[in-house]
C-alpha cells in the first residue's frame, strides 16, 4: 500500500538499530513508497552501553516494508569525516534523483558534564551532529536539478525545550550537573534548530532547489531516546 511517496528516493542517516529512530522513519518512508538508502555506521553503537545491532537485520527489517518497485540501499560511513556527507549523496544517488533528506545522525558518549567536558569531545560531537548535517544538506542541494518539492528535515534535541532529567538520580532538572543531559551533545544537537532558517534562505527558484522544497528541524522528544514500539511497528 503506498502512501504517496511512489517514485521519490529518501536519504536517512543513522539507522544502525532497529530500536532507533531512523529505523522507524526509514520503515515509515518506505511504507509511503519511496527508495530508501540508509546511511549506518555500527563502530559508534559498538562503543556505547547498547551495542551495535545486527546491520544486516536492520537492512531487512526496513526492506520489508518496501512497496513493489521501490528499492533499498545503504552503506556504512562515517559522518564525522570531512567527506563523509558527500559520499553519502553520492552513493545515495544510485537510486536515482534525491527528494528526501532526514539527517537522524547523532554522536552519544564519548559526553560528559560540563566539567568534564573537552575540546575534543565538543569537536566531535560538532562533526557529526552539527556539521555533517550541513555538509549532506549542501551536496543534497546540488544534485537536485530544479523539479519542484523536496524536503529535508534535521533531527534535533528536546533540549532545545528545557534540560532533560532522564540521566538524573532525581526528578528535578540539573542541566549542568553530573546526571543530566551533557553539554556536548546538547549544544551540537540543538544547533539545528537556530541555523535551519539561515541554511533554507538562498533556497528560491533562483537557486538550486525551488521555492517549494523545504528544510526543517525536528525536535523527536523532550525526553530523548530511542523509537517507541508504536513508531518502530510503522
């Protein structure tokens, strides 16, 4: 059954787990009708207290939900390289013209309290959460080749809202102490939601991409975490 996505190609960073929220938005596009490609890159789940899931399950999981001739691919890259986002699109184009960009990367720990916090680890959290974001959207931008529509949505933060307790002993918010959510990722997640209007501005039918695309920034939940069964049943 198609939900009206039929012949659109869909991009979708982050899908490395089934209980993750690119996985449900990668099921629900293509449950709508479009190609996916994913973008996964297990080496970051392997290192956090979750660990990496199976890709190749992941894969099949959101293969199922394809309608009839709508295709799937999907690549492991690091997005926190400098060339990463554009070999993403790159890749991605196999599929044919990209309408969709869904930007659902995120850097979890290496984190910390903000006294604990690094130069690096705000760096890294600024590559892939921040940076790769932009990157992806700019080669995104440049294939498109004028047809009317396309969107792309950046995945924010909740705590773009207010601190978020989840982490904390107690249920009174402490945002910048030990047990509440980590400046790093905090501050490179919520970026989004402040640059997202500078970043769509040049977007006329002058430009690359005409009037009627599109470019938002999501906030998933004031809570943060991963997809709930609802959203990954699709």
């Amino acid at each position: 059954m198609s939900g009206g996505l039929d012949g659109r190609v869909a991009v979708v960073t982050g899908v490395s787990r089934r209980r993750g929220i690119g996985y449900a938005i990668a099921c629900r596009l293509a449950c709508a009708g479009a190609s996916v490609f994913l973008q996964h890159y297990s080496p970051h789940d392997a290192a956090q207290p979750w660990g990496a899931d199976d890709v190749d399950e992941v894969v099949a999981g959101v293969r199922r939900h394809l309608t009839p001739g709508a295709r799937m691919g999907h690549a492991s890259i690091d997005l926190s390289t400098s060339t990463g986002p554009a070999t993403l699109i790159d890749r991605a184009g196999a599929l044919g013209h990209l309408d969709v960009l869904v930007c659902n990367q995120a850097q979890s720990s290496p984190d910390g309290a903000l006294a604990e916090v690094t130069a690096e680890v705000l760096d890294l959290h600024w590559r892939v959460d921040a940076r790769a974001s932009i990157l992806a959207t700019q080669a995104f931008a440049a294939q498109h080749d004028g047809r009317e529509g396309g969107c792309v949505i950046w995945m924010s933060s909740g705590q773009g809202k207010g601190p978020c307790p989840v982490k904390s002993p107690t249920p009174r918010p402490r945002p910048l102490w030990p047990g509440s959510w980590p400046p790093p990722q905090t501050s490179s997640s919520t970026g989004g939601s402040s640059s997202t209007r500078s970043t769509r501005a040049p977007w006329t039918p002058a430009t690359a991409i005409p009037e009627k695309s599109r470019l938002h920034c999501r906030e998933p939940s004031p809570r943060g975490g991963g997809a709930s069964p609802t959203i990954r049943r699709g």
